[in-house]
C-alpha cells in the first residue's frame, strides 16, 4: 500500500452510485446478432481501411481494416459470416459513417489469430506496433488509440504507469469486474506496458468502494512485478486522469499538456487487461465487457458483448421495461442519450444504461438565471469557474472563453450542470463552444 487509502482530490461531487445491481454479477457472454454492424472507426483518429469485399466469408478474428497511418488502429471481425454491405451506418454522434454490415452463421465460434503473437521478450516499438494491430483503444469510454498514447514524444520520459480501476461513474461496474476475473490479464498487460514506457513502477489506482477487487489483486500480486495496489476516495470524477495522477502520485498535468508531460502513462484496467489477453495469441479486439443496467433493464449485468451487435438487439436480448423512457451509451454523467436503437456497440461503448420514466426526469425545459450560488465552482475538479464560462458561451463569446478562462481544460464530467439548481445546461454550451471554435479554426486554414 501507499499509504493514500481515502485520499482524493478537491471539489467533486457524490451522485448515487448504483452499483448493487451489478457489481455482484460475474462476466457473462453474449449471444451474436443476426447481423452486426461494424463501424470502420471506432476510435479518435482516422477510419481504418476496409480489407475486405461485399459477399466475402469471414472467420471470426479475421482482419476487417487495417490501421490507416499512425493514429488509427485495425478493426477485427467478432464472428463468422458473410459481408452482405459495405456502406454507411448510423452512429452515436448521429452521423452517418463507413462501416461493414456483417450477417453471422449461427452457432459457430471458430477463432482466427490477426497476426503474429507478440511475447514479453518482443522490442517496445514491436509491442506498440502489435497493440496498434491489435485494435486497442482506450476502453474506458474516449476509445484513444492506445499504442499512440504510449509513444512519448521526443525528449519526455515515463517513470510511472498509472493503471485507472478507479470507475466512479454511476451505474458501470465493468471495470470491477475485470479486476476480479481477469487479474492474471492485468498482470500481463502490466510487464508488456512497463516494458513499453520504460516506466520504473506501475501504481494500480481503485476507489474505495471495490475493496473486494483490491484485495484479490494484492492476494494474486506476482512478487516480481514493480506494482501496488492503491485505494482512493469514492468521488466523481476520481477516475479522470488527472485526477488520479494528482490524487496518487502529488504531480500536477498544467493547462495544456498531457500525463506524459508529468512523466506518467495512464492506462485504463480493462484496456490493461485486453493488452495482456490478446497479443499473447496474437488476436484483435472482437468484443469488449460492458454494463447493461438502469431501472429500465431486466436482465441487468456485466456482458462479454461482440463489437458491432445493435443495440436495439441487445435491448430485445436482455428485456426492457414497459415504460423505458431514455437509454445511454456510457454512464449518465458522461454517457450520451440515444435517439436512434439502431446503432451498434463500439470499442469506446462502456455500458448501456437504460431508465424508466419513472426514474429518470428530464431537465426541466424552463431555464432559469444563474443565481451566482457558487455550486458549480465548488464541484468543478478542474477549479474552472462554469458559471462565468456558461455566460460567455450564451453570448457566443467563445474565444475569450479558451484563452482567459481555460474552457478547454473541460472535460465536460458534468459535475457543474448536475449540480446546478437554475437547470443550465452547461456542458452541452461548453460542447458547442468548443465545436463552434474548432469550426473556425479550420476555416482560418
């Protein structure tokens, strides 16, 4: 231990965690759409390039597209069947995108490795190369391609490998549940990250509310891995990077820069776990483990689910309430509210929380004026000040809002609106300032 049980940082909030449902369930797998739509990107960067044509037999771990230069990563195919279209398919940001419509046969599960088998004695550029290959992207919801976070750019150095178990949104317990069942995996993907970043130690950060996860993570420790198991204070967002860097390690990311710039590689535990499980056998990402709970969920729980399965799919498999009102790819805090059922599960998709009406009231449609109470300055971890930026942006003054008051140290937690009491929408306004000045920045170019 490092001696930093319940530590956390400043400011943050406490929403209801609703856990119980799930954290109790142990990883199950989930059955194959009859037709799953798998997008060519599913990660921050550029699509991958289709490899493969309309009509096309498929075996299940089979190449579907291959990196398209260095920030994009490859797409592999989570079952058997036929490529009956390649075309555009709806997706959570409500665009259209290129993807391939792959109809599955029934029953089989015959596995193919996507490359060569990548050990522990491989040369760092030959791991990161591999986990590129491998389609690894952060699987804790920003889907960032993971071999280019680890890359340090000239002259920066890791001396620490942060692993976030830390999961303090509301509802998901994924990440629990892959500390419990899969720590061998973790283990493993440890030495291939140590080995990768040139990092001295590997600190595993984890609220204190999964004691349970720790604790088999200590038992099965391996004596020769420089790793510890560290226990935070349950608050949200504990498991922003930042957070747990500053809460963890006393290092503070300035405006600006990156974990690499405070010497740190940080890494999500089922990211980790994914790293240890698949280069070992030289597989791809075919499915990753995400939460399906909320009030509007019959058969709530943690599931084994194949990359591109519908979600209306998924919802007609696990049973839904008859009042089922909203439905959210991701948690509540960070998640986003869906409109159309037909999009798939995505490498970045962390949990699908589904509420009844019941449960879940929406914002008022009335908005009332800022009362200058000082909640939202009190909940932001970033010490932004959202009241003054939520005005700035109703007044469309967007540039003053990034270079006086750091809108773009926001990583729009939702810590401020959740607590507002005038029902401003804040961070949807830090969304569209933030898109408004992107837009102007390419049209200057």
């Amino acid at each position: 231990m490092l001696g930093l049980a319940k530590k956390t940082f400043r400011n943050g909030i406490h929403p209801p965690e609703h856990k119980d449902d799930t954290s109790q369930l142990a990883i199950r797998h989930f059955p194959f759409a009859p037709l799953l739509l798998i997008p060519l990107q599913q990660h921050i960067g550029k699509a991958a390039s289709c490899v493969v044509r309309e009509n096309q037999e498929i075996s299940r771990g089979q190449l579907l597209g291959k990196p398209n230069g260095f920030m994009s990563t490859a797409i592999h195919s989570p079952a058997e069947g036929i490529v009956k279209r390649i075309g555009l398919m709806p997706s959570m940001q409500g665009k259209m995108v290129e993807g391939i419509y792959l109809q599955t046969f029934s029953g089989s599960t015959q596995e193919i490795g996507c490359g060569e088998p990548c050990g522990l004695d491989a040369s760092p550029e030959e791991i990161l190369n591999a986990i590129q290959q491998a389609g690894i992207v952060g699987l804790g919801g920003a889907a960032f391609p993971t071999h280019a976070k680890l890359k340090a750019p000239a002259g920066k150095t890791i001396d620490t490998l942060l692993i976030n178990g830390a999961e303090c949104e509301p509802y998901l317990t994924t990440d629990h549940r892959v500390m419990l069942e899969q720590y061998q995996d973790i283990f493993v993907g440890i030495r291939y990250l140590l080995k990768v970043t040139g990092a001295q130690q590997a600190i595993i950060g984890i609220e204190e509310n999964k004691q349970n996860a720790a604790d088999i993570l200590r038992q099965h420790l391996p004596r020769d891995l420089p790793a510890k198991i560290a226990m935070v204070g349950t608050k949200y967002p504990q498991g922003a990077e930042k957070m747990l860097i500053n809460v963890l390690l006393g290092r503070i990311v300035p405006c600006g820069a990156h974990s690499v710039d405070v010497h740190v590689a940080g890494v999500n535990v089922a990211t980790c776990a994914e790293i240890g499980r698949l280069l070992p056998l030289g597989q791809g990402i075919q499915e990753r483990v995400i939460t399906i709970g909320g009030s509007g969920i019959i058969k709530k729980g943690n599931y084994r689910i194949p990359i591109g399965t519908p979600l209306r799919f998924l919802l007609e498999t696990v049973g839904v309430a008859d009042d089922i009102s909203t439905v959210f790819l991701g948690g509540p805090m960070m998640g986003q509210a869906i409109g159309n059922l037909d999009i798939p599960i995505t490498k970045g998709t962390s949990g699908v929380i589904a509420f009844t009406q019941q449960q879940y009231r929406k914002r008022p449609e009335k908005i009332y004026p800022c009362i200058h109470c000082g909640r939202c300055l009190d909940a932001c971890p970033m010490m932004l000040i959202p009241s003054q930026l939520g005005l700035l942006a109703r007044n469309e003054q967007f540039t003053t809002m990034a270079e006086h008051f750091h809108l773009n140290e926001c990583f729009e937690c939702g810590a401020c609106s959740f607590v507002c009491p005038s029902h401003i929408p804040l961070v949807q306004l830090f969304r569209i300032a933030k898109n408004s000045i992107k837009k102007q920045a390419k049209e200057r170019h």
